[in-house]
C-alpha cells in the first residue's frame, strides 16, 4: 500500500481530493467535454496537472476531471515525452558516425559531365 509523507494510505488521500474537485468542478471531462453522473460518475477521475499526487492545493489549482479513457491517453502521452526526451542509455559511448555516403556525389556529377 503506498503511503505519503504523513503516511496516510494513497487510496484514502484519492477519496479526499477526488470528493472536493468533484464538488469544485462540473462533472464534465476536460477533455473529451463527455458528462458524467449517477453510477457513470465513477468513471470521472482527477488528474494532477503536474503528475504529482502529493500536490493538491486546497483551491485545487493542480486538479482537472478527466474521464478515464482521457485519464490514460494523458499519462500515455507524459510517459512517451519523457522516452523521448530521457537520453539513451549508452548514447554517448563509442565512435561517432561521420560517414556521409553522399558527400562526393557533387564532384563525380561534375567530373562525369566533362568526360562527354
């Protein structure tokens, strides 16, 4: 069970900011603008803007209601740019590529021509 700095279970810290941005918000997807409610409304989930969940200001600046496919789509989306932006591991070792197969082609062209 994951726990935070105070040591409350993640899961009951989610029951409390998940109760108070569903009473700030519309019971609306940020996204996909699908609303939500009656025993749909367990499908709206809040996302933490800036991917942390031990950030949740009372004013719930760091909150949006997402749906869950919008929910998943965004953290794919988080975890892809960080793929590509993370250097590879083993990306500084070895030689570096110099070859330019094309670099001579200029001149062959030019040398070609004056054979005719």
């Amino acid at each position: 069970m994951s726990t935070n700095k105070t040591n409350v279970p993640y899961s009951q810290r989610e029951q409390g900011y998940r109760e108070k941005a569903l009473k700030m918000y519309p019971w609306v997807c940020g996204r996909c603008a699908r609303e939500f409610s009656g025993k749909r409304l367990s499908e709206l989930t809040v996302h933490h803007k800036d991917h942390n969940h031990d950030n949740n200001p009372e004013d719930g600046s760091n909150w949006e209601l997402l749906c869950l496919y919008c929910h998943d789509n965004e953290h794919s989306r988080y975890t892809d740019s960080q793929y590509q932006t993370a250097p590879r591991p083993g990306a500084d070792l070895g030689p570096k590529t110099t070859f330019k197969g094309l670099a001579g082609l200029g001149d062959l062209l030019k040398n070609g021509n004056k054979q005719d």
